[in-house]
C-alpha cells in the first residue's frame, strides 16, 4: 500500500506534462491501477494508457482494505458517524467508489488509445469502460482499443461489448483477438461495429468462431461501402468452413 501511493504522488507530480504513461508488464494488480489512475487525473495531456499484462483483475477489489482501529478491551470501537444525506460527505463517498480508471476515462478530453491486453478485463472491465465513455462519448476522443487476452467471454460480456461500441463511432483500432469469442459473440460484435464507420484495425484472430451466423454479420461489415478498413486479422477460427447463401 505504501509503495501505491508514493507511484501516485510521483505521477501527480508528473501529471500536467505526461502524452503517454506505458506500465505494461508490471505486476501493478488491481490496486496498483487504481492508484495510478488517481495520479494521472490531471494528466491533461495524455493521450495513450497502456496496462498490458498487469496482472489486473476487475472483479477483484481496487483498494486495499482499511485495517480496523483496535479499541482497548471490553470497549466497542467506535461507530462512524452518519452520512449527511444529499450532503458533501455522501458525494465524496460516492465519489471514491467509482472505479479510478472509469474516472480518468470519464474525465479525459485528450485520450485516445488505452491497452488492457492480457489482463481479467471480463464482463466487469468492460462495465468500467461503458461507464466512463457513456458520460463523455460525443466529445471522446478514444480510437483505439487493445483488449486482447482480456477475458471476454460469456454472454453478459458480449452485451456490455455490444454497448461499448456502438457509443465509440470514433474507433479506428479495434484487438479482441485470443478472447473465446465463438459465433454469436463474433456476430453481435460485428453488427455492433456497423456504427464504427471509421474502423480501420480489426483483430478478431484466435476466437474460434465460424459459423453462417458470424460469417454473415462480417459480411456485411466488409461489404458497406463507407468501410475504412484496412486490416482484418480472423487467423486461427474456422472461417474457411463457413458458407453463406
């Protein structure tokens, strides 16, 4: 924990003028990020996060626990005092619950490429980033999104997936390569990028997915006429078993 938060105060201290902060391969874990995130709030320059293999875990807790004071004995430690409801308190209580990284999403008006590659992102991560976008996503400048090996898997993931990317209409990168996506993943990610017009990178490969289903959703991706695409990796899924009618 001490460690934690002298990296915040180093990166407050740097905040203003940091472009890109790169920890990838740190074991930083879940509160480490979270301690970071809180140093680069007022990062107001930076435009690129990356967090690959961090050994970042979002369903586990992001703050350490508060030890408990011990009272002398035979007496009761002593109780916390109310919460003044609609008061400054509750709101900065409520403040800190939010997830760090949602916060620096939220509140970033120049980031623009963030990288949780080979960390436990799942359906909670996901919720994470849906969250911080959705208060900003007219004016969010985030195009690129590296989320390889991030553990989406599921249907519960593949919604919040859905969501997140039909409020990024901005992307130009996408990686959800070595995910387990399968067929109705693939599709619903698919149709869900109908709306990213701008899409340039996308890396589905290692997902194995490949039925008429899939096959036809990015089909109909590749076939739009205002398509900017430029790179398509599906490597390693069963794509040249599909036929389509």
């Amino acid at each position: 924990p001490a460690l934690c938060s002298t990296v915040r105060e180093r990166f407050e201290t740097l905040a203003e003028m940091l472009v890109t902060v790169d920890l990838s391969d740190n074991p930083l874990k879940s509160h480490g990020l979270a301690q970071v995130c809180r140093g680069l709030m007022k990062a107001t320059k930076l435009k690129r996060i990356a967090f690959r293999s961090c050994d970042i875990d979002f369903n586990t807790p992001f703050d350490f626990p508060v030890p408990e004071e011990k009272g002398k004995q035979g007496t009761k430690p002593e109780e916390k005092r109310p919460r003044a409801v609609g008061g400054k308190e509750q709101e900065e209580e409520k403040e800190e619950a939010i997830h760090p990284l949602m916060a620096l999403v939220r509140d970033s008006r120049c980031l623009e490429e963030v990288d949780l590659s080979g960390n436990k992102l799942g359906t909670a991560g996901l919720e994470v980033l849906f969250r911080g976008l959705e208060f900003n996503w007219t004016i969010s400048k985030v195009c690129a999104l590296h989320l390889s090996k991030a553990s989406i898997t599921g249907d519960a993931a593949t919604a919040v997936l859905g969501d997140l990317l039909t409020i990024m209409p901005q992307l130009r990168l996408l990686d959800l390569s070595h995910n387990g996506l399968r067929a109705s993943a693939a599709a619903a990610v698919a149709v869900a990028l109908q709306g990213c017009l701008n899409i340039e990178v996308l890396r589905l490969g290692h997902n194995g997915f490949g039925d008429a289903q899939a096959a036809k959703a990015l089909g109909q991706l590749l076939s739009n006429s205002e398509s900017k695409l430029r790179e398509l990796d599906l490597s390693f899924n069963r794509v040249a078993l599909v036929r389509v009618r």
